[in-house]
C-alpha cells in the first residue's frame, strides 16, 4: 500500500477493493454492523457489488473510486434493513477512459434512513442510472449529489425515486456543475405508487455554467398516482452571480481564484461531513486539478 492511500485510510476500519472484491483490509466484505468504515476501489473490469447494512445496525462508510480505468460497467446494490441506519460519503471518479456507465440501486426497508452525500467527476463519456426504491413504512432518505463535468464530453444522470408504500419520506438534492464545452443531462423523477399514503417526495436540482459554450438541462417529473401525499420538484440553471464574482475579485482575488471558492461552497457540505484533513486535503487538490 502506498503513502499517500494508507493516509486516506488511517486508523480506520477499511477494506481496499479490486473490482468489488476484497484484496486487503480489516472487514472481509460490505455486509456491515455498526461502526465507520472506509472503502476505497480499484476497478479495470465490469464490476458488479453489493453493501448490506443488517437490521438495527448504524453505519457510517466513506468510499473513494481511488483508480477507475477502462471503458466499464458498475453495477451496486445498496440494501439498507430494517430500523438499519447508513450514513454514505462517496467520491466518484474515473481515469483513461472513454466511456463509464454506472447503475446503483439502493433498496430500503421498515424504518430504514439513509444519509447520502455524493461527488461524481468522470473524465469521459458517461451514463450514471440511480434507482431509489422505498420497500416499506417509515423508510427515508436524504440524498446529495454534487456533479461535475470538465471532460469537453457528454455525461447522463438519471436519478429515479420510487415509493410503492405509504408513510415514506425522500429528499434529493443535486448540484450539476460544468465547464470546458460539456454537456450534462440531468433527469430525476418521482413515482408515488397508488396507495402510498402520506408520502413525501421531494426533488431539486441547480445547475452551474461556467463558460459560454457548456450545458445542463435539467428535467423533473413527478408520476403521482395517489392524493394524500406531497410531492415538489423545481430546477434552475444559471451562471455564476456576476455582483459576487465582482464583490471577491474587489477583495484581491483573481477571477479563477473567485470562480473556484464559487464552486467550492457547491461541494462544502461533503467536504465538511469528512472530518478528515488528509481526506479534505485529498478531495481538494483533486478539484482544484479540474476547476
């Protein structure tokens, strides 16, 4: 192992992971019982992996997609049990590649929470599918995503929330950022399931252009087939505020300098939930490589 990955690691309970595999580290698989837990991947081929969180257990797992290469396919179940609790940290990137798809479907049951706080940034072509499938009463989820795209390529998000039973709660939040002559494609929907009373279902994305020749389009839609439920979604896209681009280089920074500290608030609350400086260091320098 080297330096500078046995730093992101620490103390921590950990498993290192080739193509969704345990190669080393001090847990033998992701089916897990309470506790933190770092889990950093390695991945050349088409992967498929699986994290279980067991009944009345309370998780906390950070993962960093540390060397992704090749053009593959990721496949994660994510199953969260009953009265189970996970909080998730991931980082996702990808190198030397042309092209990344990515299809995680996270599955919860009777009075499971999920906390998901998410920072995507492939350099390639990519197609990224999420399903959210709210099994039973009392689950919720809580979700975060931060996506950006400096590859000059074209990168699709489908984000899509399912509750098939009443008393269910969802919040999704995404924030698309982009620059360098790239296109992201951003499409959440929302299905309440007939029957599924006293559901709430929220979504909102935001979007930020940060050069005249990239894109996001965002489309939201809600599919309601029951009354006694609230359910909002709302998208807006924009460049960056030209009075607080003016109001940070009047205070000696350079355009650069305040267009990163810009987007740097988009990614604040990932980098504040980490609580770990050689993580925060890491993430950081990482951006600042592509902003």
């Amino acid at each position: 192992m080297n330096k500078d990955l046995q730093e992101l690691i620490g103390n921590s309970q950990y498993a290192i992971l080739k193509n969704g595999k345990v190669v080393e580290g001090s847990i033998s698989d992701l089916s897990l019982k309470s506790g933190d837990f770092k889990v950093i991947h390695y991945i050349d081929k088409d992967t498929n992996m699986k994290i279980d969180i067991q009944n009345n257990e309370k998780v906390r797992l950070i993962e960093i997609f540390y060397e992704v290469i090749g053009n593959i396919e990721i496949n994660i179940d994510i199953n969260c049990h009953k009265n189970a609790s996970l909080t998730l940290l991931s980082f996702k990137k990808n190198e030397k590649s042309e092209n990344i798809r990515i299809n995680v479907n996270t599955y919860l049951e009777e009075d499971a929470y999920i906390e998901s706080k998410n920072i995507t940034s492939f350099s390639s072509s990519s197609l990224f599918n999420q399903n959210i499938y709210m099994l039973e009463k009392n689950s919720h989820i809580d979700s975060l995503d931060v996506i950006i795209n400096a590859s000059n390529k074209k990168q699709e998000f489908n984000f899509d929330t399912y509750h098939n039973v009443g008393d269910s709660y969802s919040n999704m939040r995404n924030f698309c950022i982009c620059k360098n002559d790239s296109l992201i494609h951003m499409n959440t929907n929302g299905k309440i399931k007939k029957g599924s009373s006293n559901s709430n279902l929220s979504q909102k994305t935001k979007g930020l252009i940060l050069d005249q020749t990239s894109q996001i389009s965002a489309n939201p839609l809600l599919l309601i087939d029951e009354y006694d439920c609230l359910a909002s979604h709302g998208a807006s896209i924009g460049a960056i505020d030209e009075e607080e681009l003016y109001y940070l280089m009047s205070r000696g920074l350079t355009k650069e300098d305040s267009e990163r500290l810009i987007v740097e608030g988009f990614i604040h609350p990932f980098i504040e939930e980490l609580n770990d400086e050689k993580l925060q260091s890491y993430l950081l320098g990482f951006m600042k490589k592509i902003l």
